[in-house]
C-alpha cells in the first residue's frame, strides 16, 4: 500500500521527517496501536496495567512506523505488516522492561520506569509476556521468513545486552566493541522492522536486502546520534538526563575516543567519572569539554554521518516512491537530531 | 521412531519409570545435548558460561524427554522432535532463570543460583537469549503448528507467573487461584512439550490431542506432588528445602486447604510463617503437623492421582506400544514420588 505523503508534504528541511512519517503511517498505526492494546491484555490485571503503562507513555514508535513504511514502498495488498509492527514494538517493550531492570534505570520516556512503580520481578515477567505475544502474531502471519528474522534479532538483542553489560566501565574497550553494542542493542531490531516490513508486501530478494541493509545503518545512525546526545549533542545543550551513559560506566563512542586521545590527567577525570553514580553536573560539563578538546562529538556525528548516507545509499535501487524519500528524509532527520 | 523399550524392561513398580524414560530415549537425548550445548554458544563469553553452569547442572531434563516420547509412540522417521526437544528445555531454562531472579532464590539444581554467581542482569539478559534461541530452532523446523503452541506458551507462562506473583501470601487465595497456577507455571509447559512431540511424529489431530491433554494432565500430577515434597511429601520426611514455598508465601493447595479447614489459632500460626523468610525447620514442622491434623497433603495427593488417571486415561485410543506404556508409568511415577 503507498502511503499517504504527496510531494507537496515532503519537507524542505530534514528535521521534520519525523512528523511527516508519523503523518504518513497515521491510518495503518490506528490499527496498529489497537492490536498492541488488544494483544497486552490479560486476565491477570497487572499485566495489561504494567503494559499499558508503558505503552501509554509513548515513545516515537519509530520501529513500527518503520516496518510499515519499508512495506509501503511497495505495491501490495498485505495486511501482514499491521502484526509485523505490533511484534516489533512489543519486542522493543519487551526489551525496554528488561533494561531498566539490568541497569537499575529509575525514569524511563519522562515517567518513572515500570520497574519503580511494580519491582523488578512484574517487569521481567511482563517483558516475557509481551516477547511470547510477539511471537504470537508473527506465527498468526504463517510468514515463516520473518518469524526468523525476529527470532534470530531477539537472541542477538539479548546477547549483545550481556556484551554491553560485560564492558560496562571496561576502560580497554575499543571502537570494535562499540560497534558490536550499537549493532545489537539497536541496528538490529530496526534491520528486522524494515524487514519483515519489506517481506510483509511481498518484495523481491534484492528489494528486501536493500530495506534491511537501510534499517541496520539507520540504527546505526540513531544509536550514534543517542550517545552524543546523552552527552548533549555536538553543540553541548546540556539537560536533565545528560550524562546518564557517564554514570551507568557505557562505553560508548565519544568516551572510547576520548580515552584514547586524551593527556594522562584528562584521562584520569574521565575514569572518575565514568560509572559513577554520583557524578554530578559540573563533572559532566567537565568530561564534555575533554569530549570538545578532543573533537571526539564530532567524530561520533561523522560517523552517524556516514551510516546515514549508506541507509539513503541502500535505498537506490527501489522503486521512486513518497515513502522511499520520505525515508532518506527520515535517515538524515536521526543525524539532524545530535547537533 | 519407536523407542527401545523391551517389554522385559518395563517397570513392575512404576517407581523406577523415571529410568527406564531416560533409557528409552538416550540416543535422541544424546543429539537433544549436543543441540543444546551447541545453541547455547555465543562469541560473548558470558551467555554459554552462565547458560551451560545451569544446563550442566543437570536437572531431569523430563520436559525434553517426553518430546520424544510423546514423538515416538507413532511410527515416523521425522526428525523435528530433537530441535522441538531442544527448544522445549531452553524455553524451561530461561524460565528457571527468570524465575531465580523474581523468587530471589539464592540455590538451583543442588548449586548456587545462576544469578548468585553472576547476578540478576545477567540472568535476565542470558534467559532472553535462550528464550530467542529456542524460537530460532523451532522456526527451523518450519512448522507453524508447533511454533504457535510454544509462543502460546510462552505467553502463558509468563502470565501465570505474573499471576503467581500477585497471589503470593494473599491468605484469601483459593484453589481456583492455585489452579491457574499450576496451568501456567508447569501444565502448559508438559502440555506444549508432549503436543510438538506429536506434531513431530506427523500424528493425527486426535492423536495430538490425546497426548496434549496427556502433558497438561501429567504436569497437573508433577507440581501438585512437588508441592507436597515441598513439605517433605505426604509421610513427612523433612528435607534441607523442606518448607521453602512457605517461607516465600506461595499459596499452594496444601496450605490453601489448610487456611480453611484450621482452627483459629491454627490459622494464626500458618499466617506468621507464610512468606516469612526467617521461618525455622522447627516452624515448618509445626505446619506441617497442622497440614497433618486436617488432612491437607493427603488431600492435595488424592488430586494429583486424579490427574495422572486423567493422562493415562488420555493415552488410551493411541497405538498399543511399549512408549505408549511407558508414559503411563511415568505419569503413575510423578505422583508415587510425593509419598
């Protein structure tokens, strides 16, 4: 099904693809919004309450607009990627639950995280909750191509998780270690939302290839352009949440550059801060101005640079299409994001 | 794939059936091993570490064995029912898992608890892991019939547990309650175990069913006389966990009758040690004689023998051979255990 993005609507800048392709998913997100109410219901009322709750508080729904954008490129009657979304986004729940159980998170999309409000032990079982119904609409679909895309994503989520936790405050970690984090905990569930969309229409090999290799380097991209903006972004606004990834001791690329480069008492600050729970504002104004010395923000939103470039690279041998623009917009749009 | 069980090895008590399933299936279970291991392996240390401490620890490994009994009482030469066996054990030990973290349980298999060793986000992380491993396998298999029974059960599980959660120490629990309880913590398991078992096999709807109801009923009879054990089985022999159900506030059906059969005073007692953790073996003891004096555990044992009646019944229209005899010891077994 194509969507609805006349030409007219495609912005001028690539800030607001965002919005566009929230206006563009609108219809076939009513029903996917439904189904995802439907499906975290139960008889037992905490589950449904604790789902709900998180679901409610929104998020973008970036993955599921995604699948049903990557199947709106091509010409098809499916109905398959209304479920495929669901899944997805009830894979990300799933997996959101679980973090902030794994990194003692206390806020989680501006409200205190599930975790807080009915323990760690309902958050762990309703986050395997929602992953058995996922899987329960990617069976109904009969589709066993993407039940393997989402299976296979599902694993790799959980063991790069176990991988980010093993490096936690490792000061010996390196880009490589960085770009395994960054591909499991988020390129690969958007890989497998642009997927299973592209396979929900039905489209050729190449055109799948094409969806999934866009959906990996936009992960990429959005990934990079999150760490920078925990650190808040290359321009340095700095806000409430800034510097979570310094206190939680995450590796990630601005701070595995910045040990790098830095002078041996740069170094040191860094090392104090980092894991620690207690490091305060100044302290992470500190640690940002070492980032600037270094150029290491920069060299985090080059790189988002360039995995952008390559999802709007992938895209090339598609059909032309609103959506198809619309999603290059939305690659540059995640980049846009950390400046 | 007919199972080597000669007659002459069939058991006269059905004690022993417990060792004549594991004989019977060995050679299967041998290439179930091997798959598990094998999946259980990740370039991230940490996932087959922790996941092989528990899978080597042991265990019966009963849920994979009735797979391929459950596959072996019709003549097939499939050879689904090793991954379906395979991913039926992981999906149980990512529950063990789970369950380990939101029970706070500090042992597992006769050793510290995974998450004693490497704490609770690892466990959360490497139970996902599994848990996407074992739909990995099954979607292998391509078959969308078995796929739908175990996320089905997934689902369920978790629900139940969440349930089970929500129950714990709440004194006005009925046994409706501990029914639903029982269903999703252990039935639905033996009961998804048994059915893709048949499904492998290629066997008829009938049939199929016939040894679903054969898994849900046997799982009823398994954690009812777990349950019993819990507090040293019906002749009371007290043993070093003897009692911990009552100490974490599990309303299960011996202490669900007993609540409301006891005397007053009775009733008191049983409430400052439900969900106490500092409840001594001398407070168990006392419980137990409560239990004793009402008749509570011979009362929940009378359940479980109605249960395994129901399995053996089940097996009845299925082809006569020594499996199929087999099962039916083994569901005389689970109960013979809580004496």
């Amino acid at each position: 099904m194509e969507l609805a993005v006349p030409n007219a609507m495609r912005s001028n800048t690539s800030t607001d693809a965002l919005e566009l392709l929230v206006a563009a998913t609108q219809v076939e997100m009513e029903k996917v919004n439904a189904l995802i109410l439907a499906r975290a219901d139960s008889h037992v009322e905490l589950v449904p309450e604790l789902a709900r709750y998180l679901i409610e508080a929104g998020g973008k729904r970036l993955r599921p607009m995604l699948t049903l954008a990557a199947s709106a490129v091509f010409e098809s009657d499916s109905v398959h990627q209304i479920k495929f979304a669901a899944a997805v986004e009830f894979m990300h729940n799933a997996t959101l639950l679980h973090d902030d159980v794994v990194d003692e998170s206390d806020m989680r999309r501006g409200k205190p995280a599930a975790r807080k409000v009915w323990g760690n032990q309902a958050s762990v079982l309703v986050g395997d909750f929602l992953l058995g119904q996922a899987f329960m609409m990617m069976v109904e679909t009969g589709e066993l191509r993407a039940l393997e895309v989402l299976s296979h994503a599902a694993a790799k989520i959980a063991e790069g998780e176990v991988f980010q936790l093993a490096k936690a405050g490792d000061l010996d970690a390196t880009t490589h270690d960085y770009a395994q984090v960054v591909v499991a905990k988020t390129a690969t569930l958007f890989e497998a939302a642009t997927t299973v969309g592209a396979m929900a229409a039905n489209a050729h090999g190449d055109q799948i290839e094409a969806l999934r290799l866009y959906g990996l380097e936009l992960g990429w991209a959005f990934q990079l352009a999150d760490d920078i903006l925990d650190y808040g972004g290359v321009s340095g606004n700095m806000g409430k949440n800034t510097g979570d990834d310094l206190r939680e001791g995450k590796m990630t690329l601005p701070v595995i550059l910045a040990l790098e480069l830095a002078a041996p008492e740069e170094r040191a600050m860094i090392i104090s801060a980092l894991g620690n729970p207690e490091a305060g504002e100044d302290d992470v104004a500190e640690i940002v101005r070492i980032f600037e010395r270094h150029g290491t923000l920069a060299a985090a939103l080059a790189e988002a640079e360039q995995h952008a470039q390559a999802a709007k690279s992938a895209l090339g041998g598609l059909p032309d299409s609103a959506t198809r623009n619309l999603l290059a917009d939305v690659a540059d749009f995640c980049v846009a994001r950390a400046y």
